[in-house]
C-alpha cells in the first residue's frame, strides 16, 4: 500500500505507474475521496474541541443556562454522529481503492505488456548439445520410474502428480542443498503454516486480485498459501523491530498451493504448471532505504545463481516488464532455466522488492537510532521450487543409455549416488 500522502502529492506518479503495470485503478476518485475524509475530520475535532470548551463552562452557569447548554451539546453531538457515519461510509470505498493502486515501478523497469517484452540481462552456461536424441522429463521421469501424472490425475485431477523412487529423493535433495546454503548464508531457516488468515494475504498483496489464483478454505476462516512468502513476510506484522535487528533474513519451506486459473491448456504436458508443489523462499526485512533494498536484491538474486550454477544447469535473468510486474512490486528480476524439452528458457525464480508496500500493509514497523518509527522495507526470492526443478536438472543431465547424472552437490543427499539408472 502506497503512503495517502504520496498519492495526494504525485496523483500522475501513480498514474502512469498503474499505465505500466496495466493497473486500472481510478486514481481522481481515491484523491477526491481522501480530500473529502480529510475535510470530514477536520470539521469533526473543530465540534469535539467546541464540545470540550462548552462542557467545561456547564459548572458555572445557572439552571436555565445549563439546560440551554445541554441543548447545544445535544446539537453538537449529533453533528459529530452524523461526521462519523459519514466517514464509516467512505472507508470501505476508500481502502478498496488504496488496496488496488500497484506501487511505483523504479525508472530501469522496461515498459511492456506481457512477459513477452522481458528484458534480458544476461546468460550463464551454454545449452547442452546432445548427441543423442534426448527424451524430455516425462520420458525420463516415466522411463526410470520417478513420475507419475497419469495416476495423479485418477486420484487429484489434472495438473498432479506422483514423485517415486529417485524422483522424491532428489526433489528432497534439491529442497535440503538449497535450504542449507540460506542457511550457510545467514538466513534463519522456518517451517512455516500453509494455512493463513486473510490479514497476512492482504498484507502480503496478494488479496485483493489474486482470489483466482489461491485456494480458500469454505469452511473455515483461511486461505492454502501460494509461497511461504506469506506466512514469512507477515510473521513480524503489527511489530516494532529495533534498527539493530535489521537486516532480518528467513528462508521458508513450505507446500504451496496454487489454481492455475486462466491457463487451461497451456502447458498441461508434465510438471512445469501444476497445483501443489514444494519450495524454499527467501525472505529480507531490511531499513526503509532504497539503496538498501537494492543492495539486498542483488544479494538475493545472487543466492539463487549460486544454486543453479551448482546445479550446472544453463539459465538466463530478464529484467520483468510493467506489465508483468506485479501490483507490489518496485522491481522483479526473474531466474529462467534452460529446458531441452521446451526448447528454450522456463522461469523458475522470481526476485522482488517491494519498499514499504508490504510493510504498510502489515504494520511492519522498526524504531531507528533516532527514536522515530519507520514501515521496514521487504524483498523476496525463490531459492528452489520443485518440481518445476526437476525438468531442466532431469532433462540436462541426461545420458545416453536413458541414466541421468545426479550434479555432484547433490550426491550426499542421494547417499553418495552418481547416477539414476533404470530399473530392473
């Protein structure tokens, strides 16, 4: 959530950022509709300070004066009634609009409509060259009996699956090796709820607009989390941190769950789009500072090369378009693996900051050296999510004779394996 202050004062700011990221959101409306509250409040400490001055004179006066007092006071009353009904009425309009206005993209994120008009950074590691014709991961996952959708879908419908075997350990492995680098790097690691209440959905921004996307629970009070982003973001929520604390890192591991609204027939073949799946996020709450956040994004960015080069699987970074940036974010790097398969890159991380977005939201706050209390700033990565993973490092590490190699940082999760061969 953006400051009011900051949309009363740059109201074409936060125009042309909801122009770049394809946001509609009526911006005049929210202004006028802030300055009306405002006049409203205002109105309203001018009679309870009137109210206050003329109780004080009630003692002093005569019985006939102090009925005609109490008159007064009755008509004061009742106007300071009415100014309150009419805020409780505006309100609800009011934080629907604010809980809709996107954040402000920084200058370097490039205009386009879609991930189409991505920018691309850079490249790291070359596509493999096979001299085979090699198999992708429903072939190899089928083949060395490590996946199964055709069951998933008999029992879970479409867009599930079944690891098996080698398949559950090196999701396993993938999962550990990522985690054990956060925490090697500093960052505290969380089992975290995947159940939420809708406070933390909200404050995270991923309500409203994202209903279609996220499961709810009709039962009960709660929301299935879509990343341990949430649970993790929000744990400090409605805090007073201390300067001193900062920066705080968190790696989350959760199941995250996700509907994949909108995009029935796309990429139905194998694991890449799929409704439930595990991942390591890492989180940071850093200073209210820019060139913090920046700072620490390019630390987080960094944590998730690291992981794919250890992989040694080829990827690239783009810089995400306006309008496939999301409403909180300032700025989005994303991660994209080389998949045989696909012909071409698939994203599998997501970097992002989001300055004092989320923070507002979730009363995120800290006290600085000088005693003043400021919203933290939040950034978010993924560090590995599987088992989109396994496409490339299956897919990648193919062999020949059908075999995959297992990347030597994760043979000591694999019990010393070198290889998954097939069965029998």
């Amino acid at each position: 959530m953006l400051d009011p202050k900051f949309i009363r004062e740059n109201p074409d700011v936060v125009k042309d950022a909801c122009r770049k990221k394809r946001i509609d959101v009526d911006v005049d409306r929210l202004v006028a509709l802030d300055g009306e509250m405002r006049d409203i409040r205002r109105k309203l400490e001018t009679l309870k300070a009137e109210q206050n001055a003329r109780s004080k004179q009630m003692p002093s006066l005569s019985a006939e004066g102090k009925a005609a007092l109490r008159a007064e006071l009755k008509v004061l009353s009742d106007q300071v009634s009415e100014g309150q009904n009419a805020l409780k009425a505006l309100e609800p309009e009011l934080e629907g609009l604010l809980l809709r206005v996107p954040n402000i993209p920084a200058p370097e994120v490039p205009d386009g409509k879609d991930d189409t008009e991505n920018v691309e950074l850079r490249k790291v590691g070359t596509p493999r060259v096979f001299e085979f014709t090699p198999k992708d991961h429903v072939e190899l996952g089928t083949s060395l009996d490590l996946l199964d959708t055709e069951r998933a879908a008999k029992i879970a419908g479409s867009r599930s699956y079944f690891l098996k075997n080698e398949g559950a350990l090196l999701e396993l492995a993938v999962l550990r090796f990522a985690l054990d680098h956060m925490v090697a790097s500093g960052f505290t690691p969380m089992i975290v709820p995947h159940i939420v209440n809708e406070d933390a959905m909200r404050g995270t921004a991923y309500l409203p607009g994202g209903e279609e996307q996220a499961y709810q629970l009709t039962r009960d009070d709660g929301w299935l989390i879509g990343t341990s982003e949430v649970p993790v973001t929000a744990y400090h929520s409605g805090e007073i941190l201390n300067a001193s604390q900062l920066p705080i890192r968190m790696a989350g591991w959760s199941s995250c769950y996700r509907r994949e609204a909108g995009t029935y027939g796309k990429d139905t073949r194998g694991i890449y789009r799929i409704h439930q799946f595990m991942k390591v996020e890492q989180v940071i709450l850093c200073r209210n500072d820019a060139e913090e956040s920046r700072k620490y994004h390019a630390e987080i960015l960094g944590h998730a090369e690291t992981i794919l080069q250890k992989l040694e699987l080829p990827y690239r970074v783009v810089n995400v378009c306006g309008g496939d940036l999301g409403r909180p974010q300032v700025q989005k790097f994303d991660v994209e693996t080389w998949m045989p398969s696909r012909n071409g890159y698939g994203e599998t991380h997501s970097a992002s900051r989001f300055h004092d977005f989320q923070a507002r939201r979730l009363g995120l706050r800290y006290r600085d050296e000088n005693g003043d209390v400021k919203f933290c700033h939040t950034l978010n990565n993924t560090v590995i999510a599987s088992p989109r993973i396994l496409i490339p490092l299956l897919e990648n590490h193919q062999n020949a004779d059908g075999s995959v190699t297992i990347p030597e940082c994760l043979r000591p999760y694999m019990n010393g394996r070198t290889k998954i061969g097939p069965k029998g």
